[in-house]
C-alpha cells in the first residue's frame, strides 16, 4: 500500500484454477471501501463486478493480479493475468457466450453472465487480450 | 420483516451451520443455481436458495449481504462451506423439499 493525501494504491494476486479462494479479494476489495466509507450503492456495484473479474481470472487464465486505485474522483480496479487470452471479446461479451468446462459449469459457474454483470454495474469497462499471452480487464467506478 | 429464527421455525428448517446468524432480517429472497445469477439479481437480506453446496456460495453470500441460504432437497453443505458460514455468521437452512415447494411457501411467509 501506498498512501498520500490524493491517491491510494493496492495489489491482490489470484490464483487461476483455485476455487476455494475465488472472491477472496473481491472481498477485501469491498472491506476496503467500506473502511473508507465509499456510497455502499458503489460498493454493491464494485463488488458485482469485482467478483466476476476475480473468478473469470480463476476459472480461465493461470494466474493474476489485481491493481487497485483510488482518488477523491474515481475507483479503478485493473485485472491483468497471464493465460490464453480472449480471441474474440466482442462474442465473450454476449450473455450466455462461455467456454468454461462441464466441471466449472456444474458448480453454477460458467452462465456466460459474467462480462454483461460487469458492464451493467461498472462506470466504465475496456478490455484488452493479446492470444496466448493474458487479458487485462479495467473497470472505473466513479465517486462523484 | 421477519428474522431466520421465525422463518426457520415456521418452515421447518435445520440449521445446518451459522447459528450466530439467526438473529439476522429477512428482505426476501432469491432462486437460483448459477453463481453469476445470484451476482447479478440477489439483493441483501434475501435469502438465497439454491442446490449449489460448494465454498463459492458462502463467498457471494457474503459478497452480496445475504441473510442466508437455504439447501434444497437434504443436500448438505461441504464442510468448508461450514467453516466460512460459521465465520461470516451467514445461516445454511436445510429443507427436505425442493426448490419450487420451500419457495412458494417463503413467498407466502414474506408476502404479509
Ligand atoms: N480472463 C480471461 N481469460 C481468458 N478468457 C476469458 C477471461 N475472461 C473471460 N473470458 C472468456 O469470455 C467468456 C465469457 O466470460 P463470462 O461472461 O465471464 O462468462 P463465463 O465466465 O461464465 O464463461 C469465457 O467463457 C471465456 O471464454
Ligand atoms: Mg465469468
């Protein structure tokens, strides 16, 4: 973490391919918000979209990180992991678009929802992939 | 708006885990069994029912301010889902009745 009166930076990993830790740091993402007191219609909205970056981070790449920052005007919260990429992000955006596995499935993941959930609750949202490299994923809430 | 304890007592349902929770209120709830689902359209003080039984569920209850979630059909939840139920004092229920039944019947329960 660092820290002046404007700006404020943090960083969490995720792990590709652990479930059990899926939504750990959309949960400390949201334990920080709510310590620095963000409009909890904000929060609801960041952690919607946190959550289905997090887990599309763990059910479809390798591994992650996630770059936090805050000012007095916007949250921006990038999602950058190494993993295959998206080859087409226009039809990964479509609902019910997922190439999630029978097994991920199973467990009520892979509905396909989870790009339309961020762009719903996200202020803003760009995705960047480069094939056989990793995505980058940015959402910006805006605090005023 | 009714706490878990009444709904529980009125509908039969077995604390499977997070007692410390049972004081929490009611806003109503919510079916599904697609995690993205829940995200996207569960709101907080609803209780969530679902089939699902993994640690994820807890992890959106949480996310989410869930007042519970209710297992359908005598499934029963895997024993990390218990762990953090416990810890985020959020209530598994369990119910030997399907979705549609435990649903309809919370329906009637709130609706007054
Ligand atoms: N970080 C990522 N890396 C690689 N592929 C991704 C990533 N995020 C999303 N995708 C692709 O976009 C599809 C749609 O994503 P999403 O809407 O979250 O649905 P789901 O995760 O349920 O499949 C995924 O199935 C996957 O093919
Ligand atoms: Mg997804």
């Amino acid at each position: 973490m660092n820290q002046d009166s404007q700006s404020m930076h943090f960083e969490y990993n995720v792990e590709g391919g652990n479930f059990s830790r899926a939504g750990y740091a959309s949960s400390e993402i949201k334990k920080l918000l709510k310590q620095l007191n963000v409009d909890m219609g904000i929060i609801k909205r960041t952690v919607v979209g946190c959550y289905e970056a997090e887990v599309n981070v763990v059910a479809h790449a390798y591994t992650g990180t996630i770059y936090v920052d805050l000012n007095t005007e916007s949250i921006t919260i990038r999602f950058q992991d190494e993993g295959p990429g998206i080859p087409d992000i226009d039809q990964a955006m479509v609902e019910g678009f997922s190439t999630a596995s029978s097994k991920v499935r199973e467990m009520g993941f892979g509905a396909g929802m989870g790009l339309p959930n961020i762009k719903k609750n996200a202020d803003q949202m760009k995705i960047s992939s480069i094939v056989g490299k990793g995505t980058t994923l940015e959402i910006t809430m805006l605090l005023q | 708006m009714m706490t878990l304890a009444a709904i529980a007592e009125k509908l039969g349902l077995k604390v499977l885990s997070g007692q410390s929770g049972m004081n929490r209120q009611v806003t109503g709830g919510y079916v599904s069994d697609l995690l993205s689902d829940v995200m996207g359209h569960a709101q907080a003080g609803h209780i969530w029912i679902t089939l699902q039984t993994h640690k994820n569920v807890m992890a959106i209850a949480s996310l989410k301010d869930l007042a519970a979630v209710i297992l359908v059909t005598g499934h029963q939840p895997d024993e990390d889902t218990v762990l953090q139920s416990n810890e985020e004092e959020i209530p598994v229920l369990g119910t030997d009745l399907p979705a549609f039944e435990i649903s309809g019947k919370l329906y009637e329960l709130l609706k007054t």
